[in-house]
C-alpha cells in the first residue's frame, strides 16, 4: 500500500473516533458515568490529550519548586516533555523541552540549577529567557540566531501555583478571576518561603477521568479512608446539599476565628461547572491538620498564620488537579495521563522554608495519611477500570447529593471536548 494510503486510513480512523466520542458524548444520559470507549479507548485517549491536555490550563506546580535564578523542573503533558525555569528577573517561565537544533531533550534531569540551558546533543546553548547564546561556529553565515529560541508555552502564576497552557490561545473561562482570588487567599501562606518537603508519584492502572471522578466524591471514604477519616470531614463544601446542622455549627464557630485573624474562607467558584473552586473547611474538631492524629505536622506555622486550626482550604482546579492548604504544611496534587488506562498523580507536601528536617517535621509523619489515602484510591480507581473495561459494564447513575462535584466534572470535560470538537 502506497504511503499515502496509509496516511488516510490514519486520518478517516481519527475523524470517525472524533465523531463518534462527539456523538457519545451528545447523547449521554445526564449524571449517568459514561460510555466504555471513553474510558478505555486509544482514540479517546488521543482525543483528551489533543482537546483538554493540549488546550487547556494545566497546574504543575509551585513556585518555591525553583526559588533562585536557574533552577528548573521538568513534567510530561502527555509526549510533550516541558520544563518551568526562573529567570534572572524572578519569573517563572514555560519552554517545550526540545532543542530547536534536532528536537533533543534539553533537561535530562526531573529537577536542576543551570547557568544557561545547554543542549546534550551538540550544545546549542539558550539563556534563562530561552533565547539562543551558541550554536557552534559550523551553522553557515545565514543562520539566524533570533529565529532559534525555545519555544514558550503559556504560563501563569499566581498565589505560589504555577499553570501552563500548551495551546496556541489560551483559554480563560474565569481564569484570571480565578487567579486574582487565589492570590488573595493564598496570601497567609507566603509560599515563595516555603520548600518542597516530600514528592510521590504514584502510577495508577486506569483513565485520568476515573482519577478525577474519584476525588471528586467522598462516597467512597467512610469504608475505605480509615486513617484520613481521623480528621477530614466528608463534606466537600460548606454548601454541601448533605451538611448537618452540627457541622454548620463548627465551621460557623471555626470561620469567626478566621475572620479574627483575616484568614479568607468563603466558597468561591469560577468558570463553566465550577471547574475553579476554593473553600476553606474546618477538619473535625479538635484536630489541626492531616496527620495520623490530628496533631501538628510541623513545628513552623506557615507565612503570617498563627491559629494552628485552619482546617482545610480547597483548591480545586479541573482537570488535573485538588490541594489542601492547613496551617503549618499544604498538599498539591497533580494528575498527568500517560496513556488511555494509565494516569501518574503526583503528590506534594510543602512547609516552612526555616523548617528542619527531623527538628520541626518528619517526612514519614507528614506523608504517612495521604500516602495511605492515594493508595488506597488507586486501588479504587483500578477495581472501576476493570469493571470498565467488561462487556458486561453499562453506564450507571450518579448521586446527586454524593456525587454532584463528579457530575460536575464529567459536565466540564463533555462541555469542553466538545466546544473543541466542533469548533
Ligand atoms: O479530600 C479530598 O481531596 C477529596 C475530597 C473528597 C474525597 N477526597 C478525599
Ligand atoms: Fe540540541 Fe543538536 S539537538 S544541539
Ligand atoms: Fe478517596
């Protein structure tokens, strides 16, 4: 067969895979889980790595990752390898980790400090800017310097989190309200003094979208989060349909010491389906933060705060990502998918820059809850893909009280595929 024969197959079999998650999607029954292949399928896969992965606003992660002119960290959106680098001005900025040269990978290592940027292939050099300093002497007298930077990916910061946008035009949906009210609640933290204090990058055996729709419910928590239940409410929101009388009490009585110390807490949400959320929630009484005991996680309080009973502020950002903001240390997720049953979440915990290892925290304490909470949701997540994955699974209803932030969700990806899949 002729090469260009091949070419459209390859091309017919995406459009009809276009048309047919489209069609799908359109006739999906309302808060009903979704169909097998957009779980399961390549095309699918393909699908939501071209319309969300490689168009939307992705978190990655904070700016006290790279505190200092030339440190650097990398991340995989997909088979796009990037990386994030501070800059001699202070800002953080996004490349695509691939020389203009032949397209190497440029920073081999997860994270680094560099001078400049020095491809390992031949040694094309870029500043932090991503100009291009040094090709060799061998590229003939033609060659244009200026026309040979890396190439930028959109980013934005804002309260310590870093986002990038791999699309052309990035989009905004309440983004940069989002991001303005963020800094402003993110302001007691003063996250560029603080550091990176543990990482875990777990690899779970099913769909990004499992991931997500499993955290965005707490159904699943009662019989299966022992050591998080220790402290964690199982209301998502303080405007949860669900939420008893005496929890209203206690996070009336939390917030009136909060607004004491100016400590900002009321739901606010942004964007289509609320896909930006932060609400701060008070964790159950008498206990402090996510610990095994609800007992402090760090000796250092973090930025201006001095009440050790912040509860819980949630950041959530679709697709990829939900955090937890506590008093003396916080917690970022990051959710990546690497192939159609396979996704990476990656886990932070942060503390006071000034904090010492073994003096005021230990890692093993600080890490022990949500490392036993993350294994125990892959274990979920990938029991759901392989009933999925049976000829016997059909669609079935959601909850509307339970599993509203999970209707939500799936509301978000279908509006948004869509608006992209149809222009
Ligand atoms: O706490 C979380 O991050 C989410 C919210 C509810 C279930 N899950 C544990
Ligand atoms: Fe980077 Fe050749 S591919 S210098
Ligand atoms: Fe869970």
């Amino acid at each position: 067969m002729k090469q260009i024969d091949l070419i459209n197959i390859r091309h017919n079999s995406l459009d009809e895979a276009r048309a047919s998650v489209a069609s799908s999607l359109e006739q999906r029954q309302q808060n009903y889980s979704l169909s097998a292949e957009l779980y399961n399928d390549p095309h699918t896969f393909r699908i939501d790595m071209e319309e969300i992965f490689h168009k939307e606003w992705l978190f990655v992660g904070m700016t006290s990752e790279i505190p200092k002119k030339g440190d650097y960290f990398t991340v995989e959106i997909g088979q796009n390898p990037v990386f994030l680098v501070r800059d001699g001005d202070g800002n953080v900025n996004a490349f695509h980790n691939t020389c203009r040269h032949r397209g190497s990978v440029i920073c081999t290592e997860h994270r680094g400090k560099v001078a400049n940027l020095v491809c390992p292939y031949h040694q094309w050099t870029y500043d932090l800017k991503g100009n291009l300093l040094f090709a060799g002497t061998e590229m003939g007298k033609d060659f244009d310097m200026k026309k040979h930077g890396l190439k930028p990916a959109h980013c934005k910061t804002a309260g310590g989190f870093i986002f990038v946008c791999l699309g052309k035009d990035a989009p905004d949906d309440g983004f940069s309200d989002f991001l303005a009210t963020l800094e402003e609640y993110m302001a007691p933290y003063d996250v560029e003094n603080t550091k990176l204090a543990v990482e875990s990058n777990m690899h779970e055996q099913a769909n990004w979208k499992l991931v997500l729709e499993n955290n965005r419910e707490c159904y699943h928590c009662a019989n299966n989060h022992p050591e998080l239940l220790n402290t964690l409410l199982e209301w998502d929101d303080t405007n949860d349909p669900r939420a008893p009388q005496d929890f209203l009490d206690h996070y009336q009585s939390q917030a009136d010491k909060w607004d004491a110390e100016g400590i900002p807490h009321k739901h606010q949400s942004f964007g289509s389906r609320q896909r930006n959320r932060i609400v701060r929630m008070p964790l159950k009484k008498n206990t402090k933060v996510m610990t095994i005991d609800g007992g402090a996680g760090c000796q250092k309080m973090l930025g201006r705060i001095k009440n050790p009973e912040l509860g819980s502020m949630r950041i959530l950002h679709l697709p990829n990502s939900w955090n937890h903001m506590q008093s003396d240390h916080f917690i970022v997720f990051r959710v990546l998918p690497i192939s159609p049953q396979e996704t990476m979440v990656t886990t932070k915990w942060f503390v006071h820059k000034d904090a010492v290892e073994g003096v005021d925290y230990d890692p093993e304490r600080l890490r022990q809850v949500w490392d036993a909470t993350n294994d125990q949701d892959r274990i979920l997540g990938e029991r759901n893909q392989q009933g999925i994955n049976s000829i016997g699974y059909e669609p079935g209803p959601y909850s509307e009280t339970f599993e509203y932030g999970v209707i939500n969700f799936l509301d978000w990806y279908s509006d948004t595929i869509l608006k992209h899949l149809k222009g």
